[in-house]
C-alpha cells in the first residue's frame, strides 16, 4: 500500500535579499515532468532578464520519489539546484517544484553565499506554503443500471471518491477514482448493489 504524503497546497512566490541580489522563489504543485516545463517557461516569460533560474523538483512520495531533478541555470555546479532539492527532501513533501530567480546586484557571494542564499530562498516559500495530503488513488470501472447512479455518487461524496467519467447508453458505465484505503470499503458497496465493477491495473 503506497502511503499518503503531503504534496504544496498551491502556487506561492516569495522575495528574499542577499548583498542586493533579489532571489525570487516559487513553488508549486507538480505531477509531472511536462508540467515542471509548463511551470519554468511561465518563469521565464514572467521573468527574461533574470540573471539565473535555478530549480529542482521531485515527484511521488518523499524518500522514494519516482523522479527528481535539479538545475543550477549557470550558478556554479552545486550551489543551487542541489541545495534547492536538499531543502525539498528535508521538508517530507513530494509532487513539488521550486525555482529561485535571481536577479544579480552587483556583489559576488561565492560558492558558499551561493548555498545558503539558494537554500534559504527555498526554505522561506516551502515553510510558508500550505500543505494537502496526497492520497493514492486506484480507478475501478463500473457498469450498473440507471437507478445505482444516484447511490454512487452518495458513496462518493461521503467517502471521498471522485467520478470521474459516466457513459449513458443501454446501462450507466463509470470510471471511478477510490483513494486506495477504501477500495475494499468500495468493493463492499459494489457487491452490495451487484454493480459490475474492475479496477485497473
């Protein structure tokens, strides 16, 4: 059984300051690697003067992430995206992607201020954004006459399912999204109303 983890609650950017170099850093709920593209070339076209923008990002659970990935956009090896994705992991969330765009005021900061300014940008939006619980979810198809519509969708709404597709035709055919963790309270149900159910694989 994969377990739940906490994934960001939404798009949040904060601001930070070091030696008059501006570090912007977003983060955001990510999926996929298509929409980590989605997300930098938003941060690009928001920002094309920044001087750098570093990123790094996992998706799937914490400590056993399907994927991860960091870029240090030219800083010099290891002095951005790797403290990005260090501050990722420290934080226990999985689907997220940061990106820091800096601004260049001027003052060198050396690999060392590079580090802790990366790293601390990181910090600053991952402590303030909220946090949603990811839970795994199986899809089951279905198949059931016109009066079992109604009772599922009640046991969907009070158990935290979602419909996600219904075809109307001789019968109601459905595919349904049942967090893991209910998906024997789901069978139960099923057979219960003798709904013609699979879930996939």
């Amino acid at each position: 059984m994969k377990k739940d983890y906490p994934v960001p609650a939404s798009f949040l950017e904060r601001e930070t300051e070091v030696k008059k170099s501006r570090f912007i850093a977003r983060v955001a709920p990510v999926g996929s690697r298509d929409e980590v593209k989605d997300w930098l070339e938003k941060a690009h076209q928001d920002h094309p003067d920044a001087r750098h923008i570093c990123w790094a990002y996992q998706v799937g659970r914490p400590g056993s992430a399907a994927e991860a990935a960091m870029n240090d956009d030219g800083e010099p090896s290891g002095t951005a995206g790797k403290p990005i994705l260090s501050v990722i992991q420290h934080k226990d969330m999985g689907d997220v992607l940061v990106m820091v765009i800096r601004y260049f005021g001027g003052i060198k900061l050396g690999a060392g201020g590079l580090v802790r300014a990366y790293a601390g940008a990181a910090e600053s939006v991952l402590s303030e954004v909220g946090r949603v619980v990811h839970k795994p979810l199986s899809a089951a198809n279905i198949t059931m006459g016109f009066a079992d519509e109604q009772p599922l969708r009640h046991w969907c709404d009070m158990n935290a399912a979602e419909l996600d597709s219904v075809t109307y035709g001789a019968s109601v055919a459905a595919r349904v999204l049942v967090p893991e963790d209910q998906a024997e309270v789901f069978s139960a149900f099923c057979d219960a109303h003798k709904l013609d159910y699979s879930f996939e694989t």
